[in-house]
C-alpha cells in the first residue's frame, strides 16, 4: 500500500498519525519514515484499512485496542545507560 493510500485510510478512519502512533504504540518517527519509503508495511496496512471499516461501521475501535494493553518496544543495547551499583560504589 502507498504511503497516500494509507493516509487516505487515517482519514477514514478519523485517526490522525500521532495519535496511531499513540494506540498501536509504535513510535511516530517510524510512522513518518514510510512517507519516504513510498509504501507502508502490510501489518500497518491492514490495521489502517480495520480502523477505517470499524470507523465506518461506528465500532469504537480505540476501546478494543485500548483493551490490548499494548506495550511499547523499547531499544535495547547502544545508548547511554545509568552506571552500576557496583561503579558507584568502588569510589
């Protein structure tokens, strides 16, 4: 799916992409870089197209994903990380 069709189903759906982001918990930047992919990821496709359907058949589909308790991905590895017990303490 492109990138525009995809918007077009946020329109449809009345979501904007912060606040997808927001309920699927995937990060807004990673939303946003399909936009220069040109195509967004079928697993994204078919939740834009559910909530587009679900919208038009007036089914609350924020209180099912909301239900989900759907957790946030966070990176692991690389980055700046708090320094051990055991640094702070042979001072």
């Amino acid at each position: 799916m492109t990138f525009i069709d995809f918007k077009k189903l946020l329109l449809d759906a009345e979501i904007t992409l912060p606040k997808l982001s927001k309920l699927i918990k995937v990060s807004e930047k990673n939303l946003q870089a399909y936009k220069k992919k040109g195509e967004v990821p079928n697993t994204i496709a078919v939740i834009a197209s559910c909530f587009a359907q679900m919208n038009k058949h007036d089914v609350d589909y924020y209180s099912i994903i909301n239900a989900l308790e759907l957790k946030a991905k966070t990176k692991k590895g690389a980055g700046f990380s708090k320094k051990d017990d055991k640094d702070s303490s042979s001072k």
